[in-house]
C-alpha cells in the first residue's frame, strides 16, 4: 500500500511514521526545502532560531509516540527540567514559576491561602487531564454521539465543559496575577480565557504540576529525531514539491498534481492546512465550502520577531509580558483589529539561556511572538520593534527579523494568515472539529491542527496516532 502524505509539518512526520511502521509504504511531499512546517528552524547572522514551537509540554505524549515506532525519546535527544518554569510579568509585577511543590510556597507570597488552593487546582486539573487523555484525546470522535460518554454526561460539571477557563479560575484565585497565571495558557489552544471552555483548565497540569521542558537541540531537534525514525523505518521525504491538485476517479484520488510532476498512491494524507488542502479538491468532493470556514473562530496569527543581541540578559528561558488590559488585547483579535500598543501583551523565548550554542558567545537569540487577528497587514513591523523596547529597553539590538501573516501564508499556505489554525471553542471541540477523513473520496484523510485533538505539538502528534489507526482501520475494512 502507497501512502502519500502532503506536508511535512509534525503532523505529517508523525503520521508517515507510525503508517510505516505498521508495514505502509509512505512518501511524504513537502513544498517547503526542510521539514517541520511551523516548527522549522532557521538561522541568522550565527544565530539560530526555532520558527515556531518552543514549550516543550506533555512529554508522556513524546515517548508514546516514539515508543509506538519501537524507540524511546532518550534515543534521540534529551530533555531537561526548567527552573523557572518561566517567567509572568503583569504590568510591572513579576513571578518566577518554579516547577514541583515550590509553587506553592511562591504563589502563597501572592496571595494568602493560595498555595492550598493550587494544590487543590492541580488536583482537579490533573483528574481533567488524565480522563482527557485516557479517554478523549487518543480517539476518533466521528460523530457528537461519540462524545456523549456516559463519564463525560455524569461529569459534566466537574469536568467544567461549559463554564470559561476564566470563569473557572477567578472561583480559585483572587489576585490578578494569579487570574493570568492560570489564564494565559488559553493561548497555547488558539484562545482566550473568556472563550475557552472551563475544561481546557486541564492545560494547566502540564504547565504548572509537571513543568516546562527543554529539548536539547531546541525543536528543531524534535523534528530532525521524527524524520530520523520515519527514515529507518522508510519513509521517503520530496521537499521542494508542491501540490497543486489531485487526479480522481471513482470516488478516490489516484495520484497528486505536483510542481515536480504527478505521484501516484492508494491512500492521501493531507497534513496541509484544511483549508488549502480542500481547495485542492475538485469542488464537489471538498467536506466544507466558504461558508463553513466564514462561520469558525478562527486561532490568532502572529507576528513574530527574531532577533539577536550581543550581551547577556538576567532572565529565564520563557518570559510572558501582561501590558495593560489584556482583555483588550484579545478583543482587538476577535474584532479584526490591531491591538493598541498600551495593552498588548507578548510572549519571548531566550533560548540561548538554557542552550548558549544557538548563538556566538557573549551573545543572546531571542524570539517574540504577539497574538494578532488573522488577515491583519501593515504594522508587523512597528509591534514587533515596540515589543523588543518594551523588553529590552535602550539596549543594542543586532538585528530583528520579522515574521508575520502574510509570510503565514505563503510559507504554509494558512487560511488568513493564522498561526495556530481553529480556536479550542466548544463547538469546535472533538466532534465538532472538522473530521480526519473526507466524506466523499475514500481515500482522502486530514491531519494536523485543524483536526481533533487541535493546537500544539502534542495535540498534533496525537491526531497523527488517530489518523493512521483511522487509515489502517479502515484499509482492513
Ligand atoms: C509561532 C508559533 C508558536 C507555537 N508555539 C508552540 C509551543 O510552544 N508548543 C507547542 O506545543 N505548540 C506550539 N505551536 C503550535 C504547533 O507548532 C502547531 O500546532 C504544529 O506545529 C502544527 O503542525 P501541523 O502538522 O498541523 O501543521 P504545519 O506545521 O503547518 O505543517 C503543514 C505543512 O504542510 C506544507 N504544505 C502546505 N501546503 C502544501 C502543498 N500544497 N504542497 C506541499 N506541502 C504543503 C507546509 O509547508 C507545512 O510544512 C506554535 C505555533 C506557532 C505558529
């Protein structure tokens, strides 16, 4: 059996190798140069940078997924403990996250009695995540039925399906800074804490009850010890090939029309985002049209800024900036709008701090990310220079590379320039997100962030898990 996977972003790797190693013949057609879509690497000027991703989080979910091809993670990199977590600055306060017990003690200096609380809010944050992932995140939800659990229906409430994560925090926390702190991961799902359903609180057991991480080697390395493993086991990667249509006949695609000629399968992947990877298809055979796509809350995009700096800073790893209201801030992105440079609030990774051969010595690489609207032009580079002020002050700056929706675009062919794909709303949760398998071509299966499970690393290499047991499943049918 051919398999032709389109994109080598993690979801397509992960995919070609967990199909391979279960006997399938898999090429993976890529139109960039190198592999890891929005977790590609680059360099500049001697500095390198991971484009996208940059916590490493779940890592329970990394070693299933090598131990799935008959390796472990230790067999291709390592990975360490951050201490701190990273940093949360709210309008000038300041916390260092630590991982383990410490939290406690240190979030008691915030607020009194909210080290009990935490604790309190970690256990009930681990139960969610724990019935997540035994029970929702590794399987197919084909239809709303299938989410109808009889765990899920008695505990809906506990579970917090249908209070915010906002909602949810301010019952535990009373202090703004601790309101943020178990708030801003709403971001890493493509939200925000006022429309994030209370049970993404789960989020929160990976950030603050088992930490942040580091892999040595940065992303970049995740990626390359992907692409090592599909190779071992065969997978075969095109780069420099784009798809530019598909050949049907009967109900099924025969072969993909590509910059570099025609390639025939059985069975298509397409790891692409959905929303190109259906314009692809002949109209008829595409599960969503326009109207569709116009009624979904589409993840934030983002402008990002690399940037390299000669001297040391005192700070961690992963620093997240508070500006002003960031109620504001996720406003201007539901409204289409720039948000205003006094409430915007922004996120910087300094992977030199934990990795110092990203860049010269002496030196520090820096990478900034600010959640914009998707399809907004025009002031990339105006936020991202105010942000590198903002954080760096007066100090020199050698060079800063921006990144914005529009390169989202072209580089990934991303609906309206969004960086994280469809929001984590309820109703676009399991069922409700667009399904893995087309309707009407048999032989059509999606995967990546648009699909269940959703945004995130993990989430994508869980999604690839679900595919290829979806494929094989359905092959043996
Ligand atoms: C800035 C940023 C920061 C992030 N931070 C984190 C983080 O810290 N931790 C975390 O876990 N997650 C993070 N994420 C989310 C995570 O990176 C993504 O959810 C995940 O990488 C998406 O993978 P994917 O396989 O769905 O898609 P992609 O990575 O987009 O891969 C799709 C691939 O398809 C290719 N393609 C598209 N069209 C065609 C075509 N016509 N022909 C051939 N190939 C095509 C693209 O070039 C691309 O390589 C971040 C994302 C971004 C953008």
């Amino acid at each position: 059996m051919q398999v032709v996977v389109v994109g080598a972003g993690f979801g397509g790797i992960a995919s070609a190798a967990l199909l391979a190693k279960r006997g399938a013949h898999v090429k993976v057609v890529e139109r960039l140069s190198t592999p890891g879509g929005r977790a590609r690497t680059t360099a500049i000027e001697g500095f390198k940078f991971d484009m996208g991703p940059s916590w490493y989080l779940m890592p329970e979910v990394f070693e299933r997924f090598f131990n799935e091809l008959g390796y472990s993670v230790s067999q291709f990199y390592e990975i360490t403990k951050l201490k701190p977590s990273f940093r949360l600055k709210v309008n000038g306060a300041s916390l260092d996250v630590p991982p383990g017990d410490e939290l406690f003690s240190t979030v008691e200096h915030v607020e009194r009695g909210a080290g009990e609380t935490m604790r309190e809010y970690l256990e009930m944050t681990k139960y969610m995540y724990d019935v997540s992932l035994s029970k929702f995140l590794y399987r197919e939800f084909q239809s709303f039925v299938d989410f109808l659990d009889p765990q899920v229906i008695r505990e809906a409430r506990r579970l917090n399906l249908f209070t915010s994560l906002n909602y949810l925090n301010s019952k535990y926390f009373k202090s703004d800074l601790l309101r943020k702190l178990t708030g801003f991961s709403a971001v890493f799902l493509g939200g925000d804490p006022y429309s994030v359903p209370g049970m993404y609180a789960m989020v929160n057991y990976p950030v603050l009850g088992q930490g942040v991480f580091y892999p040595r080697g940065g992303f970049g390395r995740v990626v390359e010890s992907m692409v090592e493993a599909g190779r071992k086991l065969g997978v075969e990667f095109q780069f420099d090939t784009e798809v530019t249509g598909v050949l049907t006949d009967d109900q099924r695609v025969k072969a993909l029309q590509t910059s570099k000629g025609r390639i025939e399968g059985d069975v298509f992947l397409f790891n692409a985002d959905y929303v190109h990877a259906e314009s692809l298809l002949p109209e008829r055979y595409r599960n969503f049209g326009a109207s569709y796509w116009d009624s979904k809350v589409l993840a934030p995009s983002a402008v990002l800024g690399y940037v390299g700096i000669k001297g040391e800073l005192d700070v961690p790893h992963h620093n997240v900036i508070v500006n002003g209201d960031w109620g504001e801030h996720f406003k201007s992105i539901r409204e289409g709008k720039w948000p205003r440079t006094e409430s915007t609030s922004y996120y910087v990774s300094v992977r030199s701090r934990s990795d110092p051969s990203v860049c010269p010595e002496g030196n520090e690489a820096l990478f900034f990310l600010i959640p914009i609207s998707p399809g907004l032009r025009g002031r990339e580079e105006e936020m991202v220079k105010w942000a590198v002020r903002n954080f760096l002050g007066k100090r020199e700056v050698s060079f800063i590379r921006i990144f914005g929706p529009r390169d989202f675009w072209n580089d990934y062919r991303s609906y309206k320039g969004t960086a994280f794909g469809l929001a984590h709303t309820l109703s676009q949760t399991a069922s409700l997100r667009p399904p893995m398998k087309n309707k009407k071509l048999r032989n059509v299966y999606y995967v990546g962030q648009y699909t269940h499970p959703g945004v995130g690393v993990p989430m994508v290499a869980i999604a690839a898990h679900v595919v290829s047991q979806r494929i094989l499943a359905d092959l043996k049918k």
